[in-house]
C-alpha cells in the first residue's frame, strides 16, 4: 500500500518536473522558431498574427533584403557575415594561442614573478573593458588604427580567462616528464610549446576556441565604439542595429529573414557542439 | 646531477618571461593604459563655443554631471534595479533546477537535452535577442496583438510606449538569457558535493529539503558567491539588450522631468560619446564612477558571502560526523 503510493507519489512528482522543463524550453525555443517562420512568410501575412507552419518565401525574402540593401550605403547581411569573420578568426586563434602560451609560461617555468603574474591574471579576470572605453579609443586613435579592425583583433591576445582555463587544464593533464623529454631531445623551448605541448592541450584549446568566438561574434559595443558611422566596416551586430533602423521602411519578411541569418552561424555550430559547450559552461563555474 | 638540475631551471626561467609577455604588453596597452587615461580624461571639462571645445582641467565634470545633476544617478538605479529584477528569479530558478537535474531519487531521462535548449539564448547574440523581441512588442508585433486580443491592452496601445512595462521585459530578456548558463554552472557546483554527504543524511532520514537546505545550498557557497559577483559586475555593464530593445525609452514623467526610463549607464557613457559634440570628458567620469560602484558592489557580495564561510566546516564536520 505504502509502497505504491510512495511510486505514484514519485512519478507524480517527475511529471510535474517534466512540465516545468518542457515549458522552459518551449520558451527558449518560441522566439526563434518565430524568427524562423516569419523569415520564411511574406510579409502581408506576418502582420499581427503568429502562424505555426513556414511558408516558400525565405529565398525571395533573401533576395529582396539584399537588393535593397545594394541601393543603400549600409554593408548587406552577406557582407556583414564576412566582417564578422575578419574580426571574429584572428581574434579566435590569437586569443586562444597567447592564452597558451601565457599560461604554459606561468605553469612551467620557475621565475621570480611567477606567483605575482600569476595573481594579478587572477585578479584583472572581472576588470570589464566598458569602463575604459575613453580610454580605448585614444589608443586606436595613437596607434593609427582607430576605424579599422585592429583594435578589435589585438587585444585578444590579452585574455585573461582564457589563460585561467589553459592553467587549469595544464595543471590537470600536462606532465613536466614530456616537457622534459622534448629538452633532452634538444628541442627549443618554444618548439617544445608549438610541436609537443599544443598538440596535448587541443581539448582545452577546441573549447576555450568556442567561447573566444562566441564572445567576439557577439560584441556589439566594442565594434561599434571603434568603426562608429563606417557603413562598410559593419559587423554582425552592429548590422542588426541597422536592420532595426530601417524598420518602419522595409519589408517585415525581409526584416525577420535578415535577422535569421544573423543567428544561423551560432545555431548551426550549437546545433553540433553544444555538448561540448555545455560541458565548457559547467567548467566555468567549479573554478573557485 | 642536483647541481645539473638547479642549473638548468635557472638557465630556463627567462622563457617564463618571454612566454607571459606578450599577454602583458598587450594587456599594457589596450586595457591598462585605457583604464589610466578614463580616469586623466574625467577631470578634463569641455566647453562648446563656436570655433570648437575648449578644455579645463579641474573637477567640473564630477561637480556638474555627478553631483550637480540626477541623469547618472537615474541610469545607475534603472542599471542595478534591472540587474536585481532579473539576478532574484534567476537564481532561485536555476537553484531548483540545478536541484532537479542532479537529484537521483527522481532522476529526469531528457536533463542532458533540458540543459542544451536552456542554455541556447545565452549563446545567440544579443542585439539580435533584442530586435527579435522589439519586433514581438512593437506596434504591430504578435505579442503586441495577442495582449489586445487577451483585453490586457487598448487598441492602438502598445507595451513599448510604457515604462514599467518597457522595464519588466528587459528584465526578463536578461533572465530569459542567463539562467541556463546559471542552472548549468550550479548543477556542476552540486555534482562537485561528496555523495557519501547525501547517502549518510539519508540514513539519518533527511528529506529531499533538508538535503537541499542543510547540504546543497551551504556547500554551493563558493559557486554560488562567484555567480553572483559575476552577474553583478556583467549587470552593471548592461547594453546590448536594452539598447537595442527600446534605445532607452520610453520617456516617462518624474516630477516635472522627463527621463528615460530604461536607459543604463554604459547607454549614457556611449551617448555622449556618439553625440554631435562629443563630450569624453563627460563620458569618462561617468566611466570612472562606474569603475568604483562595480568595485564597491562586488567587494560587498564578496565580503558579506565570506563571512558566513566560517561557518561551513563546522556544518560540514557536523553533517559527516
């Protein structure tokens, strides 16, 4: 007796933990799903209502939202996708390698400032870069290189999270004894990083890779303070601020189908890596 | 050979400065010196006469546009009361969550795909979050149609045109966005929790409750200390979203001023140095006073989080005795 109602008490209880989390995730998917249709609906039959099944006009959407934007000055959505490389690939592979490298420094030589070096990328790991934003455009202006993706790119090489994560993962799986094996096969020091250490650390490297990219592809303010009004320099977010600029003028189809492109690069590469980024997500948060 | 080896450390360890200097040269340039000229550029006042802006060096800009006036008070309240009405249900909801996800007694079959979907708003940018949900609540946005529909609006009426309202969404947009990254980093936190805790309570007979109260949540200490000063310090610098859902509006009447009723501070910072007459100096003391209201803001989370670790071992030598 007891025993069955303890069972009916437990699947109750699944049940309604099942609801819970289905209702969550109908509301993590519902506005994209939207986006999804309405990029695919003309746009007389998206005003004021929500319709469930996708129409045929998602190419004649693309087509019209590009030849519209040929007659603006505005970057198209083609266009800002492949800024958005320029900036978001260097960035990516500078941030995730001198991360290495600074964290392989800390982690395997014995140095005077070690424990020091080591504190302060402990300790400007919160800094957030809004703050100094005044400050950051006067160095692009300095250098020469304010309106142009430099200042967007180099910084990256500076990240201290990242280099919290390369240590960390050193620190678990990366033996002094291959280190020293390489040294007594008379490989350099540096040819030991490139040729035997990358290698060993690529996990770590994939991972921290996903987020440098996320991070960068995701910047609106950054951008936006360096390339300011250069219409043909626009990134991904900043062209979505365009695109909702010219709202009350374009085409609502069109609009919707613009904004879907935007987010296909990040929901296609979810779609395949998102056990590894949640995985990523989960190693953030045990650091303490 | 232990002399051979003492050697060779000291030969190696300039590699150790080679290796960390980029990062620091780097760090150097694009993020020390910027933070070091904010704070030089704050105290330079500009005035605008018609041949351009001529500069003084003094304190104007805090007396005027700190003390002097409420726009930067008004955007630091709008930015923390934001922060505050998405980090509360945020973190409760990510607590039962993360509770649910690593409970064994009822264990869910799909948590590993329940987690993959919560995350997925974290990982889409932003500004388009933003402009998707403008476009549901503007004029004529489905939200919009569907609330006329429901009579919870006039017609010809529309969400964006009021302030709380405005507000509210903004606040769950940030929730909406956050707590999947929160639920994922707790239930890491619970799994790290030894299990031999669990099973001994459970011997003593303690509920699935007192489990979450007397185990989970004095455990989680740490993880949830570092959420919390993160989430306070990313809060504070809140753009994207409310930028780009509503550009700050709409204007609502307090007293006999008009303010924005969403705009926040790094909003207010980026507006004057967008605007016609770029005002830096401005810009940079509203920068600065944000610099150390995040820096007093996460020293208290952080302080008055540790204080109560003293406690912990104690709880947890009690627990395992």
């Amino acid at each position: 007796m007891n025993r069955v109602e303890g069972s009916k008490k437990l699947s109750g209880n699944k049940i309604f933990r099942n609801c819970i989390c289905i209702f969550l995730c109908f509301l993590s998917l519902f506005p994209f799903y939207l986006l999804f249709i309405n990029s695919t609906l003309k746009s007389s039959d998206i005003q004021g209502t929500i319709r469930i099944i996708p129409g045929l006009n998602f190419f004649k959407n693309l087509k019209g939202l590009l030849e519209g934007e040929a007659k603006t000055s505005n970057v198209n959505v083609l266009q800002a996708m492949r800024n958005s490389l320029i900036v978001t690939v260097p960035a990516t592979f500078l941030q995730v390698y001198f991360a290495a490298l600074t964290a392989y420094g800390v982690h395997t030589y014995n140095f005077r400032l070690k424990k020091a070096a080591w504190a302060f990328i402990y300790a400007i790991m919160m800094v957030p870069t809004q703050i100094s934003i005044v400050g950051f455009i006067k160095v692009a202006k300095m250098t020469h290189t304010y309106r142009t993706y430099i200042p967007l790119i180099i910084p990256a090489m500076a990240a201290p999270t990242t280099v919290y994560f390369m240590k960390q993962y050193m620190e678990a799986s990366l033996s002094y004894e291959i280190i020293e094996a390489a040294r007594i096969d008379g490989t350099t020091e540096f040819g030991t990083f490139n040729r035997i250490v990358i290698p060993l650390i690529k996990p770590a490297m994939a991972t921290q890779a996903i987020f440098a990219f996320v991070g960068s592809w995701n910047n609106l303010f950054t951008p936006t303070m360096i390339i300011g009004n250069e219409r043909k320099k626009m990134t991904m977010p900043m062209y979505v601020e365009a695109l909702k600029a010219n709202d009350k003028t374009q085409d609502m189809g069109q609009i919707y189908c613009g904004l879907f492109v935007t987010v296909l690069p990040i929901l296609v590469m979810y779609a395949l890596l998102s056990r590894y980024i949640v995985a990523g997500v989960a190693l953030g948060g045990v650091k303490e | 050979m232990k002399h051979h080896k003492r050697k060779s450390t000291v030969d190696l360890s300039r590699y150790g400065y080679i290796f960390i200097a980029p990062f620091f040269i780097i760090f150097l340039v694009f993020q020390l010196y910027p933070l070091i000229y904010t704070f030089y550029k704050s105290f330079y006042y500009s005035t605008f006469t018609r041949f351009g802006s001529i500069e003084h060096f003094g304190l104007e800009n805090y007396k005027k546009y700190i003390l002097g006036e409420k726009t930067f008070w008004w955007a630091v309240a709008i930015t923390v009361g934001l922060w505050l009405l998405n980090f509360v249900p945020q973190i409760l909801l990510s607590l039962l969550l993360a509770a649910w996800f690593t409970d064994i007694k009822y264990k869910l079959k799909h948590d590993g795909k329940y987690k993959v979907i919560m995350y997925m708003p974290n990982i889409i940018t932003a500004a388009t979050i933003a402009v998707l949900y403008y476009k549901m609540f503007n004029n004529n946005g489905p939200m919009t149609e569907l609330m006329r529909k429901a009579g919870w609006l006039q017609k010809d009426r529309y969400v964006l045109e009021k302030g709380w309202a405005t507000f509210f969404i903004i606040a769950f947009i940030q929730f909406w966005m956050w707590y999947g990254n929160t639920m994922i980093v707790l239930c890491a936190g619970i799994m790290g929790i030894s299990p031999s805790l669990y099973e001994a309570s459970m011997v003593d007979g303690a509920t699935s409750r007192q489990q979450f109260f007397k185990i989970t949540v004095p455990l989680l200490k740490p993880i949830l200390q570092f959420t919390l000063v993160t989430s306070a310090i990313g809060g504070l610098q809140m753009y994207d979203i409310p930028y780009l859902f509503n550009d700050g509006g709409p204007l609502i009447k307090m007293g006999k001023e008009n303010v924005s009723s969403t705009q926040t501070v790094v909003m207010l910072i980026k507006k004057f140095i967008f605007a016609d007459k770029p005002d830096h100096g401005r810009a940079a003391a509203y920068s600065v006073v944000l610099f150390f209201i995040t820096l007093a803001v996460s020293m208290v989370f952080y302080i008055a989080t540790s204080e109560k670790k003293e406690k912990k071992p104690k709880k947890k030598a009690a627990v395992e005795g």
